[in-house]
C-alpha cells in the first residue's frame, strides 16, 4: 500500500476517533447526564473538538493531500482511495480556515446553551435562552466571515451541512415552491372535512409504542446488535462509529404518530450510516454525505414507506392488537386518511408532507434575517409568528410551540433547516428510480418485506458513504440532478386522490 | 498569577479532559454500548488514552515542571499551587518513562478484553478469556519493565494505584494478617450455628431495592444532581468531573445486601469524588489520591456506618416496611447479626469482613505468580481453587465464581486488589478519629443525620483530592502511618461480641 496514503489514513482515524468521542459525550448529555455535569462537559467538547482540528490542519496532513492529489491519477475515480484524496483535500480547505480556538469556542458555547434551551423550552421562556443564542449566532457569523469572499454570507454555514449548496439556489427553489405549497394548503383546508384523524388521538400506552416502534424497527432493518434507542427531548440519529448507531425517540402517550413516524424517520437514518462500507470506516467518510441526503433515507422510509397504503396492509392489523381499544374498529383506509391528515400545524416534526416545507421556508428566512441583522433577536418570537400567520394561518400561543421548539439553533446548527426540504426533494427522486428497478416494491412492502428496497438503497447510497459528493451521488443514482418537481407532483397525487381535490 | 503555572494549568486541563471524556466512555461501554460497537471504541479507547499520553509527556510539560519546581519556594507547601507542582512533577516522571504506543495499545487490549471477560463469565468459559488475560499480563508486563530497575517486577503496577507502596511492604502486611484472620475464620466457625441469615434470601423487588438504595444514598448526601445510578455486570463508581460522579449497582432479587451494601459502598467512593475542592478541576489533582485512600472512605460508609448498629436503628424500621413480608417479624438484633454473618464464601464483594481480605491475599499471590512467570494461565484456574481450600476452605464449582468473578484483570488493573485490604486498614484509622473528633457520633448516625461525619471526611480527606500524597494524608489527619493493627481489633471486638467468642 501507497505509505503516504496510510500515513493519512492513521491521521484522520484519530481525528475521527475524537469526533466521534465528542459525538457519544454529546449524546450523553441529552440522555443521561445529571445537570450538574454541563459546565465539565462543555469543557470536554471544547477539547475534544478543538483537538480534533487542530490534528486535522496540521502541516503534516496538507503536505500529504499535496502529493497524494498531484499522483492521485493512478487510481480510478470512482476508488476508495481516489475518493477519500478528493474528500480530505476538501474538508482541509475548508476547516484550515478556521481557527481551532473558534471551533472551541463554538463547541462550549452550543454545549451550554443546548442546556439553556432544554430549559427555556420547559419553562416557557425565551428570554432563558436568547443570550445564548445572542453567542451562538456570533460566533456563527465568525465562523462565516473566515470564508470571505463569498457571495452570501450565509454560503459557508449552509455549505457545512450540504457542501457546494448555495443559499441563492435555495432561495430560488424555496420561492419556487412556496406560491404552489401554500395554494395546496388552500385547496386542502376547503376539504378539511373530508379527512379526520381523531382516532390518532387518545391514551396510548409507552411501552407498548416503544415495542411496536422497535418491532417495525427491525423489519426496516435496523441490526440493534449495532445500534440502540433512548428517549430525548428532541429525537435525532447519531452515530460512535458504522457498528454503533443510535436513534432517540420521544414519546407522547397522547399522540400516536409521534413516536411512530419518528421512529421511522431515525431508522431512516440510522439504516444510511449502518450501511456504510466498512471499509471507509474511520477515514471520515464513513458517513452520510450530506444532510440533505440523509434526510432523503428517514424522509424515504418515514413518508414513502412509512405513509403509505402498502405498508400498512401488512403493519395495521399488527398495530390494533396493540391498541385494540384505540384501534380495533378503525378500518385500513381511515387510518391511512388519519395519518396523512394534512392542516397547518405548529411542529415542524410532527407537520404533514404538504405543510412541512412551509415551517422549513419559514426557518430558513428567519436565519438569514437574524444573520444578517436586519431582525434583532428581541424580535425574533414576533417574526415568527408573523410568518406563521402568512404562511400557514396559524400562531403559536408559546414560545415553546414557535421559537423554542427545535434544538437546532442551540447547538449552532445554523444553516441545517434548508436540509430538511432538499431532503424531502430527494427522497422522491430516489424513491421514484427504486420503484422503476425493483420489481414489486409495492407489492413487497405491503407484505412487510424491505430486503429488496434496503438493498437497493445500500447498493446504490449507503455503501458509498462520503466517497462522492451529493450532487455526484444524485446523478448516479437517478441520472439527474436536484430537482422540486417530482416532489410537487407527488404531493398533487396524494393528496389529491386523499381529498379529491 | 505566574504564567508559567497558568500554561501548565491550560495544558493539564487539555489532558485532564482527554482523560475524563476516555472514563465516559468506558462507563458507556459497560452500561448502553451495543455490542456491536466494542471495536470501535476500543479504537477510540486507545485514541484518547493515547493522546492524553502524548499530550501530558511533551517536553513544554517537562520543561514548564523543571522552572515551576525550582521556584516552588514561593508557595507554602499546602497551597494548591506547591501542590500541583510536586503532584505533576511526580506524575510526569512516572508517565514518561512509558512509550505512548503501549499506553494505546493497552487501552485497546482491555476494552476488548472486558468485553471478552463479560461473555466468559456469562457461558462460565474461562477458555474464551484466557488468550486476552495472556495478552493483558504481557502488555503489564512490558509496563512493568519500563520502570527498570525496580526491587520487584511489581512495584510499579502496585504503584499505579498506590503511589510510594512496594510490593514488599504488602507482602509483610499481608503475611503478618494472614494467619490471624484464618484463625478468626475458624474460630467463628466453630460458632458459625449462633448467627442465621436466612432472612436475607428471598424475593426482593429490585424496583424497591434501588428506591430504598437510593434513599440511603441520598441520606448520606450523595448529590444526584451531580450523580447517577446505572446498572453494570460488575459495580463501580466513576468520574468525568468533582460534577459528574457516577455509580453502578448490581441488582440480585434474591439476595437483599448485595446491591443494598453495593450501593453504600459505591456512595462512599462518590462522595469523595464529589467533595473535592472545585479549585483542583481539570489539574489531574481533582481525584482521591490513592485506590487505598479511595477504598477506605468507600468501606468506612459500608461497613463501619452501614453495617453497624446505630445505622439500621434508624434504617431498619423503613427496610421493614419497604419488605413487610420479609422482614416485618424479623428484629432489629437479627437483621443486625445477619448482615454481619461471617462465613467464608466465594464471591469477593459480598464477602463478611472477616474473610474478606483473604480474598484479597489470594489474588494479590496470584498476580505475583503469573507476572513473575511461575505460574501458566493454563493453570490459573487450579491455582484458586487450591487457594481457596487452603485459606477459606471453600472451593468454587465454576470458573464465573472463581477466577472470572472480577473485573479487573479485563481492564488491566494488575496491581489493584492490594489496595482494598489498604483500604480496609484505613478506614478503621480514619473512623477512629472522627469518633474522637466528632461528638455523638454515634448518636447522629443513629438518627440518620450523618451531616457532621461527612462534614469531617470533607474537611480532613475529600477536599484536598491528590494535593498530598496517601502517606502524607493519612499522616496528617490520623497522626499515625498506615498500620493493620486498628483493623485487627476492630474486626476481634465486632465479631467476638456477635459470635460470644
């Protein structure tokens, strides 16, 4: 083997091996850890973190990257060796840009004010939080500012999440998409009637959730010799390394599709990193290659899967022996309706497919307004509002349900939301080029069978992990490149068949 | 403040950090960590440690020791600042002596060796262990020989636990104790039919157990705010900071003191944790000074407050209706006499204090017969089982009550057990003192209120973590050096009185 090249690979495994320690200590703090342990664990994030890159912009490193991308013609493109040249001299040019005191920095500050957030939202109050975030967007506009020139600064923050995504093409899609989501909206709430998802509603019991939730779980294929699930204020995937793979989950006893459908959505996720070619493991692109990506996989199996008729010819019967009382006199079809029940909504995570991308338009204006300080965070909860009312009708009564409900700008996610909507994009794209290749999908689903789609997922995304770029990934796979209009046009189907428009 | 100690301060901190984050993880992996994540983190295990390593013996470190300690007259010699000095200069000769390289490698090898032990002593198959338990006393081996040249191959094992011990100051301890505890063991014996603890085996609610555990636990003023309770194959007590000190318990439903007692004994060692001075954190001084040290305050709790008889007078009667059906009819007299039922047995943590330390003297023998060679792996498991009929007359029928009982050969920890018997001495020298120091203490204890004894133990031990070395420690607050003699009487007056001997 080329002795440069595993020279880097011995670098990068213990940067990746901090990265990933970070990731369980974080982890950590939103499961287990008592209060009291937020100040340490701050500090050890910072540590941890800031190590991690200042192993990873060393001279040594870039001196390698040099030489390996100057000789890198020996191996084909497609490579894992080929591939993981191109990844690193990408992710050293852009995070040799950044000072290591500053990722510090970031990492104690969202370590803390993640704590502030939990808070502020149980306790209803904004102003716990907003100097938190006062911090947080700082440092994020630093961090931003390392990148100049660009063309908008709001660029490199975006760019962390989805590599070469600029905020002009979101901006363009998002105008693109609101006038036609928000006339649908329309056109549904003059059908409201039609569909009702009362039956969704009730006392379902925890424990029977979890087990049900993990039961699907595992028929999705999510190996639990390799993963686990724990409860979290906010529910996300995470990942120690491919053979470690967790999903949080939170529960509500009065709310079915809750803890269902984000079930599904983490899974979705988890399936992505635990399909990674062990091969990559510890280079660094041993995971997904995109946010926007993978969210196309939870989207995929939570919406397409997860919100379809087939799936639940096979899982509705299981689903009233577990809720006979709730269930049992409920047939197939109103609980197809019920869960795809679309209204403006407040949560973002628990919003319909029509009405989600509104709370993602939403966000995403807002941080362009606060980073670019023509909103001021005293007005923060005030412009929320008002473009809930413009573009869904509806307010919320509490920051808790507006501003203080995801965790993402706590722990300086800034730039993240976007991701959601390319993520939604996505899956129909991809979902749409499985059903041409596989045949009988729909007929296997609806008998609870996903070897075939988990497969083919694997095959084609999973395995390659960060080997090539989104925009890369999408053309192999649907020979295409980013586009709304298959989502539109899925969203005019369903839910015009759901309601007869 | 000097600059010179600031930047050493900034460097520890980084170290220190390192260290915490790698106890995070371990505890992980021995309470959530699916299986199959053990690789992985074994790398990451060796990643931190190693780093920890490499980062503390730098020559900046050296060098910054070298200027501090020829300046250290500046500072009395109680202060932190002298303190720090001496301890890092100490700790810097010690870990410097040791390549980098067999620190990482020795982490791997354990995480996955603890890994290995947990499956073996789950299929009671000493075979699946014994190739990492060879491969573990190699590498302690190798760590040994660093430290050339040495009086005894052990004393630098010994000495990572318990600094400034020598392995033939154990060995004259050891052998001055062995023959009078064996005689005790007999003599209890030979009276074995006038205590009965039958009362403790039955079926004990583990929900009631950790409830009633934890209640103790808080009353001995165990900060869950800065704590948790998990559940681990082998009980601990962990730390990630003075605010983030864990403790593991294990539940057995049909035996009531070993998590009750467990419990106790691990709140012992969380309450030192928890009582140092916030002024040490993040210098690597923020810890008990030594395992012997950090197992006296454990068995102080344990033994000489939990299982004496002031302490259930107030407990006993909330037991009793925590467990009607068990121990509703049963005596405040008898529960004392079965809770301190002396017999020997096999399992070390639930031994009586009498037999106790043979356990100990029998694996202290042990280690020094596999390190020096003169006794094969093959023939461990026959090696303690003669011990076993030689000191406490008991053979163990399986390999998972003998040699596979404990976890600490998994881990690396050769050199270890000598430092419970330390313990056990101490903490009758400590409690010996604050019975003299403190008023009505056994009045108080008595009541519950154990304010004044840990107001004490805070004071006089807690608060200084490792500014001072054990010898030093136990010098300045018993007056006396480490002696087994207050052990031997305390044990001949407890047991005579409840064996009429």
């Amino acid at each position: 083997m080329n002795i440069k090249l595993q020279t880097l690979k011995m670098r990068l495994a213990e940067v990746v091996d901090l990265q990933r320690s970070s990731a369980l200590l974080s982890w950590e703090q939103q499961t287990y850890m008592p209060p009291g342990g937020a100040k340490a664990r701050a500090e050890q994030l910072a540590t941890l973190q800031g190590l991690a890159h200042r192993l990873f912009i060393t001279d040594e490193i870039g001196g390698l990257i040099k030489e390996l991308s100057n000789s890198s013609g020996q191996w084909d493109y497609d490579t894992d060796e080929a591939s993981l040249i191109r990844f690193v001299a990408r992710e050293y040019e852009r995070e040799s840009k950044i000072p290591t005191e500053l990722v510090a920095e970031l990492a104690s500050t969202t370590a803390l004010a993640q704590e502030a957030w939990a808070s502020a939202r149980q306790n209803d109050d904004y102003s716990e939080f907003q100097p938190h975030l006062q911090k947080v967007i700082e440092l994020s506009r630093q961090r931003a500012e390392c990148f100049a020139p660009y063309d908008h600064l709001y660029d490199p923050l975006l760019d962390k999440y989805e590599p070469d995504m600029k905020t002009s093409e979101v901006q363009k899609m998002f105008s693109g998409m609101k006038d036609e989501l928000i006339d649908l909206v329309d056109a549904i709430k003059s059908r409201a009637d039609v569909v009702n998802n009362e039956i969704l509603y009730g006392d379902f019991d925890i424990d029977r959730q979890r087990e049900f939730g993990l039961c699907i779980a595992k028929k999705l294929g999510y190996d639990l010799n390799r993963g686990r699930q724990d409860e979290t204020l906010h529910p996300f995937c995470t990942h120690f390394s491919i053979d470690d793979v967790r999903i949080t989950t939170r529960f509500d006893s009065r709310f079915l599709p809750s803890a269902l459908f984000g079930t599904m959505h983490e899974v979705g996720h988890a399936l992505y990193e635990q399909g990674i070619s062990p091969e990559l493991a510890r280079t660094g692109m041993d995971t997904g290659v995109s946010l926007g990506v993978h969210e196309s996989q939870s989207r995929l199996w939570e919406n397409l899967v997860g919100r379809s008729r087939p799936f639940w010819l096979h899982f509705f019967p299981q689903l009233q022996t577990v809720f006979p009382d709730q269930l049992g006199q409920v047939t197939h079809d109103e609980f197809y309706r019920a869960i795809n029940r679309s209204e403006p909504s407040l949560i973002r995570v628990e919003a319909d497919e029509v009405t989600y991308n509104l709370h993602i338009i939403i966000r995403f204006e807002l941080e362009l307004d606060l980073l670019s300080g023509d909103l001021h965070l005293n007005d923060l909860p005030a412009a929320w509002t008002e473009k809930y009312k413009d573009y869904l009708g509806i307010v919320p009564h509490n920051d808790s349900d507006g501003v203080l409900q995801d965790i993402h700008w706590s722990i300086g996610a800034i730039g993240y939301f976007a991701t959601y909507t390319i993520g939604n994009l996505l899956s129909v794209q991809l979902f749409d080029c499985a059903q041409k290749e596989i045949t009988d999908l729909e007929s296997d689903i609806s008998k609870g069978n996903f070897d075939g789609l988990l497969y083919w997922l694997r095959e084609n995304i999973h395995c390659h992990g960060s080997k090539f770029t989104a925009g890369e990934l999408v053309k192999r796979v649907t020979g295409d490149s980013m586009d709304s209009r298959p989502y539109l046009n899925y969203l005019h189907n369903k839910y015009s068949n759901i309601y007869s428009l």
